[in-house]
C-alpha cells in the first residue's frame, strides 16, 4: 500500500519525497506533466446539471479500490466515500477506472472530475492540482512480534533487522534508523520472516497492518511505534474545480458529523482512519 501514499516521517521526509512513492507515483506525475492538453476545472453546476460524478480509480488497490472477487461489483473504502459524497451532492458517482500510472494525465485531460484513490497530499502535488479535505490519516508503525519486548521505537531498529520491500518507502526509514534491511516482495512476506523469527520488526502504512487484522486476525504481532507526522490522503481535483471542491468539502462535513466516514473506516479497517 505504499506507491499511491507519499508518507512525511520526520527526519525521514526529504528521502521519502524523493524517491516518491517508489515509482507509481513519480511515473504517474511525469505522465501528467507530459499531457498535451490540460482541461479546466469542473464546476459543481455542471456536475449537477449533467448528473454525473466521473471518478478516476485504479480498480486493483485493495481494501480502497477494487473489485469483490476478482471480478466483481467495484468496492473499496474510497469507492463507498465518494459514492456517499456524490449522494450529497444530487448526483450518481460514475467510474473510470485506469492504472496509477495514468491516473493525474487522465484528470487533466478532463477524462474524470475527480481522482478517488488514496491520493496524499504533498506540496508538490499542492501546486499542480486541488485537494479537497482529507478523508484517510495514517501513521508509519514498527510491528513486531507479540513477546518483543527490546523495540519500542525507531531509534531501537539501530542494529536489528526488518523485512522490507527494496522499492517502498520504508526502507529507506529503516536503513537510516540503523537497521540491516532483509528484502522481500510485500507486506505477506514480511509477517512469515518475523513468525518465523528472521527478521525482528518491519516498518508499513498503518493502514496495511489494520486491513490485515481485519481480515486475518492475528495475536502473533503488535504495533510497536508509530512515526510522528501523519500521511493525509484526499480527492483531487483540476485547479479550478473551487466551487466543486467546497461542496464535496461540505458533504465531507457532513458525513463525518452524522458518523457515515467512521462506519465505513470501521467496516474497512476495524477502527476510524478518516480523522486525525
């Protein structure tokens, strides 16, 4: 779950930056720079008039964007949000679905009115499109196994190893807290080595490690520390979407006040992602 997030870790955010969400998002952000048409903003009365929310998406980014089964109806914590807010609005969300890579170069030439995907927040992105507020916080967390009891923070990784994936974001952390990185293809892996006792602790999204309690409950590890700046992600939109955005910032509101954004967070992640 890391290539769609631009995590900020502190010490660790100048490096995280650059390398960008470890290809998926620097790639998808090149491709957007090199559209040849940009569309402008969408207004919320053409929204309303057509009656028709176009939502840019991958389809494939589980548990926020996917399809039930393989090959079922669309689903996913960011469909359901932006389904509700396009209820809000008076308008049915209608979706696009297309590959991380092509996702900002879809938005700009007007394919969609607004990307729903887990979308950080980053200065660099800050220029170049409008975000509306955020919907999804997270954390970078060490997990480690349920009886570690020598790891309880960053500066503890000094010396021990974790499993990490060699093109995330968070081997990069690990390797400037001090520890020796034992590479591996994903988050799946990293739990068997730190089962199995070969690594002591692997760094992930907050959000990895609550989707995988979710569905596969497991007493064996625990979250240890947690990084002190927060991950936002948002909906994007064109720059000169200004009236569209407030309204979804208004449904936003109001789903957040009648407890809408909480249930589904639980349903999706057994707690509330979607406030600080």
């Amino acid at each position: 779950m890391i290539s769609r997030r631009l995590p900020l870790l502190g010490a660790a955010t100048a490096i995280v930056l650059a390398v960008a969400g470890c290809g998926s998002s620097a790639s998808s952000e090149t491709a957007s720079e090199g559209a040849t048409e940009t569309a402008g903003g969408t207004t919320l009365a053409e929204i309303q008039e057509s009656g028709v929310l176009t939502v840019g998406t991958e389809g494939t980014y589980k548990p926020f964007t996917y399809h039930e089964g393989g090959a079922g109806e669309l689903t996913g914590y960011d469909v359901e949000i932006i389904t509700a807010v396009a209820e809000k609005l008076g308008v049915e969300a209608e979706f696009e679905e297309t590959q991380f890579d092509a996702i900002f170069a879809g938005l700009e030439a007007g394919r969609f009115d607004v990307v729903a995907n887990q979308v950080s927040i980053t200065p660099e992105r800050e220029e170049a499109y409008a975000f509306s507020d955020p919907y999804t916080y997270s954390n970078g967390v060490i997990v480690t196994t349920a009886d570690n009891t020598d790891i309880t923070s960053f500066e503890d990784l000094d010396g021990k190893t974790t499993a990490q994936s060699l093109t995330s974001n968070w081997y990069e952390l690990a390797e400037e807290s001090g520890a020796t990185v034992e590479a591996v293809e994903g988050w799946a892996q990293s739990v068997t080595l730190l089962e199995q006792g070969r690594v002591d602790a692997t760094i992930n999204d907050e959000l990895t490690f609550l989707d995988y309690q979710k569905s596969t409950p497991n007493d064996a590890i625990k979250v240890v520390a947690e990084t002190e700046e927060q991950s936002r992600s948002a909906l994007a939109f064109r720059k000169g979407s200004d009236d569209l955005v407030e309204a979804v910032n208004t449904a936003l509101e109001e789903l957040r006040s009648e407890g809408t954004l909480t249930e589904i967070s639980e349903k999706y992640f057994g707690e509330d992602v979607s406030a600080e």
